[in-house]
C-alpha cells in the first residue's frame, strides 16, 4: 500500500512552516523539512527555522542535522528524507513535508534519476576562464537555466556548462521529466497562494526582522565555516559579499537580502508550476488552517 504523506508548498515567506505544524498538531502527524540549509546547525536566523516552542510541540526532522562545514546535495537529502518518512510511517504517524525547495519535493515525490556527468578536469578548466565569459556562454548554450541564476553565481554557472562541455545537452534538460510519480507514495500537495504584493510586503518584514534578530552577526560568526553548499543560502551569501566589500550602510545589504529573497519566490513558484495536482489555498484565507484540516481529512478518509 503507497505510503501517505502530505506536502506543503509554497513561495518563501508563504506560511508553510505554520501550516505543517497545525496539520500534524491535528492529524497526529510529524513534519519533515524540505529546505536545503534548515538541515545545517547553527544557520538558525537566516534559514528561519521553526522555533523551538514549535518544534517542542510537534516533532520536526531534517533540521540541524549536519554542521555548516559539511556538504549536503539533493541526493544526501532525498536519503535522509526517505529514512525520516519511513520511521514516522512505521510509527503509525502522519508524514508532513514542509517544501522550501521544490527541487527536492520533485526528487521526493519522482525518485532520482542518475544525474548529469562530472568531470573534475573539465571543472577545474572552466574555473580557470573568465567569470564574464562564463556567463555569456551560459546564456547562449543553456538560456532557461541562465534565466534562474544570477550572473555572478559561479559555482552553478560551471557545474552547468561541465554538463554541457560532457554531454552537449543543456544542463536545464536533466531537470525536466515526464513527472511521472513514484507508485510507492500517495501524496497531498498543498499550495499557498499570495498576491504579490502581499507576499513581498510579507518578504519585507521578514527581511527587516532577520536583521533585527542579528543576521549580520549570525553569518560574520559562520562565514568561515560554511561548505560551499552553505554559503549559498539566501541571506548568507549577500551578507558575505556585503562584508567582503567592506560596506558600512547596512541598509544597502537589507535591500539585497531582500531582492534576492524575492527572486527566491519566483523560482520557487516558477517550479511549483509543474505539479498539476497542488490544491492552492490563498495564504491570507482568515478560514485557511480550517480549510487545510478539512482536505487532509477528507483525503485521509478517502485514502
């Protein structure tokens, strides 16, 4: 019999985290991180991370489960995701996906494929080129994949054209499939849908509130710690070349955080365009968490 979860999606900033909870608070059920830096200890203010009075009330897993100097990929991830369905399914628990990165909700939900090539010899000579150059070549060989990425990006910039130099196929085709499901799990998905203005504004005060809990001196402390994965994360990587430039009006770095966040939105939603079967519920709904118990019910009925 398919394992059942329920999965809750959404752009940054949406709700997600709050709605897993009062899911598995009422379903009898644990909810599993799907974002790619809650899994990192001490990454606690830029990652948003549930608080511990949440956490405390509901088991969550797959976060502060590696040191920020290790490296964590999709595959590490999807692994460690399997393990913590199978242990809450085996304890007659409910498992509730909390998705920050749909790359890995995709991965969850169609298993992982093979993967693209790698070739350290063909890494270490793109490295060597021009980061300019680089970029140009990018957009003229992979332009969807140019699209989601920042010109200065260089460590995906590489890795996607190492693809395209050991292939010849854009390394953005190795990420579309047919969608076709896993037949081992049945799946919820639901959305949280937001205007945009509402969901910038939302982007904004969170934007203003990790800097007032002390961001800046959250990534000073990490910054030479963190893998190469790590260092990626939205907030920390801004802030680092904020101080790597030697800037002194923090109002400038809070603005990057903030752009690049709303970047993070789009991509994330972009992504969610291909699951079909999300059941979106506007995130401003004053009946939303009703609303969720409602359909996990009803499907759990069902199913």
């Amino acid at each position: 019999m398919p394992q059942r979860l329920v999965v809750v999606v959404g752009a940054t900033a949406s709700g997600k985290s709050e709605l897993a909870l009062a899911i598995a608070e009422a379903c009898a059920g644990e909810v599993v991180s799907a974002d790619a830096f809650a899994v990192y200890r001490d990454m606690d203010i830029g990652t948003a991370k549930p608080p511990l009075r949440d956490r405390a009330r509901v088991p969550h897993h797959l976060i502060d489960v590696l040191a920020p100097e290790d490296r964590c990929d999709a595959a590490r991830w999807l692994a460690m995701a399997e393990r913590a369905i199978s242990d809450i399914a085996q304890r007659g628990k409910l498992p509730v996906v909390a998705g920050g990165t749909p790359l890995y909700i995709k991965l969850l939900l169609e298993g992982l494929s093979g993967g693209p090539p790698r070739s350290e010899e063909v890494r270490a000579r793109l490295r060597a080129c021009d980061p300019h150059a680089l970029w140009q070549e990018l957009q003229r060989v992979d332009p969807a994949y140019a699209r989601q990425r920042h010109p200065h990006d260089l460590r995906r910039i590489v890795r996607a054209l190492e693809v395209f130099h050991l292939t010849g196929r854009p390394y953005s085709s190795f990420h579309t499939t047919a969608g076709q499901r896993r037949g081992d799990l049945q799946p919820l998905l639901i959305g949280l849908s937001w205007e945009r203005p509402a969901l910038h504004a939302r982007i904004g005060a969170r934007t203003r509130a990790l800097f007032d809990a002390g961001l800046i001196d959250e990534v000073r402390r990490l910054r030479h710690r963190l893998s190469p994965e790590a260092a990626q994360a939205v907030g920390y990587k801004e802030v680092i070349a904020w101080l790597d430039a030697g800037a002194e009006d923090e109002a400038q770095c809070r603005a990057a955080v903030e752009t690049a966040t709303r970047r993070l939105a789009r991509h994330q939603l972009t992504w969610l365009r291909r699951f079909p079967d999300i059941v979106w519920l506007p995130g401003d709904a004053p009946e939303l968490r009703q609303r969720a118990l409602e359909l996990v019910r009803t499907w759990l009925s069902a199913h």
